[in-house]
C-alpha cells in the first residue's frame, strides 16, 4: 500500500513514514551478518562473507600487505577504528572511502585521532542528508564502528540508513540479526576480557550464519585492543590463515573431510 | 612591553600576562585580561599586533567552545595547539597575517598531565615546561632555567613566578606593574593573587 510515495526518499508518506529508509534496512536484512562485542579491554568484529567461491582470486588478501580483509566486510577507517559493513557492497565502499577521509581531515586539523563517536556521527550526517535533499536513494548500508580513543575508552556503535547511531555492548547486523541479538543477550556479560568476547563472538556465529561450519573462507574477523608499550591502539584484522588458526583455538574449525569419512 | 609567562608543575599550569594595554608612551588601561579561557582546562594568553590579538584569540576561543559544544568532550591540550598552530600557518601565507603569539596552558583530563605550548605568529609550536613572550622573556628564561622544577607544588611554582616578575621589575625599562595569574588543574580554571 502507499506506494505513490516511496519513489522519492524526500517525502513522508501520509502514515508519516520514510519508506526508502524501510526498504534500504530491507536490503541489508538480505545481506551478510556483522557482529560486534565489546570487552573491558578491547572490541571485536566479525562477519560472514557472501561473496565467496573457488574462483574468487583473494591472494591479495591472503599474503599482501595491507591492512588486512578481503575488502568485502571489514575495513580499517583509521589507526583507532575498524568498520564492519552490511548492505549493498558498493555503497558501503563509497561509505567507507568517506569516513576514511573524515578521519584524516580530523588528523590534518587537530594532529589526533579522531574520536570514534564523531566519525560516527560524521557518517551519519552525511547519511541523513540522503533522505532529506537531492531526491537520492539513501545509502543501503549499515555499519559497526569498533573503536578505542582516550576520552571513553572501547567503544562500539551501528548507524543504519536513517542516519541514525547508537552506541552498544553487543549487536548484530544483517542477515538473522534477530537471532543474534537475542543469543547475545542472554550470553553477554559486563566485564568479559577481551579472549571471553572472542569466543562469545565465534559461538553465535556459528549458531547465525548459513553454512555448516566456520572457516576462513566464509569468516571476517577483526579485533581493537590497546597496546600498552607502545601507547596507542591496535586494529587488528584478521588473515585467513590467522581467522583458522583462531577457530582451531577455540575449537571450532571445520574437520578434515577424510577423517568424517572414517 | 607585553609580557607573559607560563609554567607547569604537579598536576597544573600556570599562566601569567601583565594587564598593560598602551600605545606609544601612554597606558590606555591597567586592568586588561590578555588570558582567554578557551574551554574549562584550557588557557591561552595571547599578546603582539593590537587589534589582530584579540581578534584571534575571540576566533580560536569561540572554535574551540564551538568543537566542544558540538562534540560533547573538549578538545584536548596537544589537539587544540595543532589547531591552533594550523590556523597559524594559514593565515601566514594569506594577504593579511594575524601577528600573535601565544601560550596554551591546559590540564588533560583523559592523561591527567599539565600541558603547555609557546606558540609564535609564524605557527610555531613547541610543547615546553615553562614559556615566556615579550621583553620580559629575556629575564624570565634564564630564572626558570635555573629554580623551575616540573613537579613543584602549586606554592613553589608561584614563588618561582613571582620572581619572574620581580626581576622584569627591577631590570625592564618599562615596568608592566601589575599581572593576572590563571591557574588550570584538574578542577578547571582560577584566579590567584601574586
């Protein structure tokens, strides 16, 4: 019904609803899950890859340099903050392009890291624009900010197409994020360690996401910690290899095919 | 003929500036707070071109309150000397050059450290224990050279300021008379008679 008025994303429909912003939160539903915890000594990001696929060429990833991921899910916006995106891939790069660039005009005008709530809230302006002028369709991404600065510490906020952010403990974007969020729940608890957060992390999602087992091959995963020696944060994402030596860790990789032939 | 000084010691910084306001051989007015409180940890005293001075300082001071406002934390004491220093720079090679010096004395809350930066016209910045401008510098560097001790208690540093003040008295020609003194620490900002 009201479908007159979902053409433009700059008018209200008679019930007083944006229906762009509803159909752009509609898409990111569709799209891999992102989750993100945040411990007494650092934040952790992870999230499942839909673009995946024998003939996907990942080398890049796997031995480059660079600051880590496949450049699908996870991406570093600044030396102080790790972004996990969902929705449509190319928006959140036009996204993620943008706040790269706030976070470094922070850094040219006040020589310090932006503060992660402002490069938040930076985006979200931006994003609000999209639904109030120009006629354009919003962003259909949402995204995790996992972040550390000096004034409060680890910090993890979602801004969603509306333009709209909030800061959280634990929250789960994308696809089943409702059974997420509800395991999450129930299994969070206010002073975990940021080792307790990681195996929090890996538990729902092996419970959320859509294959079988966990691997590298499906698994983003990204932690930000302090470095106390050298006084300053570290983002940290993970490598292929990294993310399956975790899973062994925790006990959570997937078995040999030979062996479960046995 | 403007002088000011600026120390740090355990926990606060002090920061002094005559409250001379002159032009050629007459004092307009004795009684002129050249020390802007720029956000509740933060100084600045500012002296050089009359008129350029106040216009710039009112400029960094309502930016710097504007970024606090709009942000819900303050800038702290290193971001807002780099923004300071920036706008420094800027405007050195614009048609028309602010000429003003500076001292930022702040407290940082989030590393619980004074801080303080002599800043010069050209965007000079240099994060320093102690600091002075004007005439009255030649006099009041060589002291703390020798008496500033970085973790002195608020008593000892005003001691070691007063005498900065006593020997600009004794030695420059044109004696400022009387100063305002500012100290910031961990409460915030206040004012103390010398």
């Amino acid at each position: 019904m009201a479908r007159r008025y979902d053409s433009r994303t700059t008018i209200f429909s008679p019930e007083g609803r944006l229906y762009q912003i509803e159909y752009a939160m509609e898409a990111i539903s569709h799209a891999g899950t992102v989750l993100g915890v945040l411990a007494k000594d650092g934040v952790v990001l992870a999230a499942e890859k839909r673009v995946t696929g024998k003939l996907l060429d990942l080398s890049s990833a796997k031995e480059g340099g660079g600051y880590g991921g496949s450049g699908e899910k996870m991406f570093l916006l600044n030396s102080n903050v790790i972004g996990g995106v969902a929705g449509i891939t190319s928006d959140a790069n036009s996204l993620v392009n943008y706040a790269r660039t706030v976070a470094q005009q922070h850094l040219l005008q006040y020589n310090d890291d932006i503060p992660v709530e402002l490069l938040a809230q930076r985006l979200c302006d931006m994003k609000q624009g999209y639904t109030q002028f120009g006629g354009l369709r919003p962003f259909g991404v949402s995204l995790l900010y996992a972040g550390y600065d000096p004034h409060y510490h680890f910090q993890l906020y979602h801004s969603d197409p509306s333009g709209n952010y909030s800061g959280w403990k634990a929250t789960c974007i994308g696809a089943n994020n409702g059974t997420a969020q509800s395991l999450l729940k129930q299994e969070y608890k206010d002073d975990l360690g940021v080792e307790e957060a990681i195996g929090l992390v890996l538990r729902v999602m092996s419970k959320t996401m859509d294959s079988t087992t966990l691997g590298s091959e499906k698994l983003e995963f990204a932690v930000l910690t302090y470095d106390q020696v050298a006084k300053a944060p570290k983002a940290k994402i993970y490598k292929p290899a990294e993310i399956d030596a975790l899973l062994r860790a925790e006990g959570l990789a997937k078995k040999d095919e030979d062996t479960e032939m046995k | 003929m403007e002088t000011s000084f600026a120390l740090t010691g355990k926990g606060y910084v002090i920061v002094a500036a005559d409250t001379t306001a002159a032009r050629s051989i007459v004092k307009m007015q004795i009684d002129q707070d050249k020390i802007k409180e720029l956000s509740p940890h933060l100084l600045m005293a500012y002296s050089g071109e009359p008129g350029d001075t106040v216009q710039f300082a009112e400029y960094v001071e309502r930016n710097i309150r504007l970024y606090q406002i709009r942000n819900l934390y303050p800038l702290r004491p290193a971001a807002a000397a780099s923004w300071i220093r920036r706008s420094l720079a800027e405007s050195l090679r614009s048609r028309n050059p602010y000429s003003v010096n500076l001292l930022l004395g702040g407290y940082d809350a989030s590393s619980h450290t004074p801080n303080l930066y002599w800043i010069d016209y050209l965007g000079t910045v240099v994060e320093v224990p102690f600091a002075a401008h004007g005439y009255g510098s030649y006099f009041a560097l060589s002291l703390l050279d020798r008496y500033h001790d970085p973790e002195a208690s608020l008593e000892e540093g005003l001691a070691n300021l007063k005498r900065c003040i006593d020997e600009v008295a004794k030695r420059l020609v044109v004696n400022p008379g009387k100063y305002k003194v500012k100290v910031v620490d961990k409460d915030g900002i206040r004012e103390v008679e010398i």
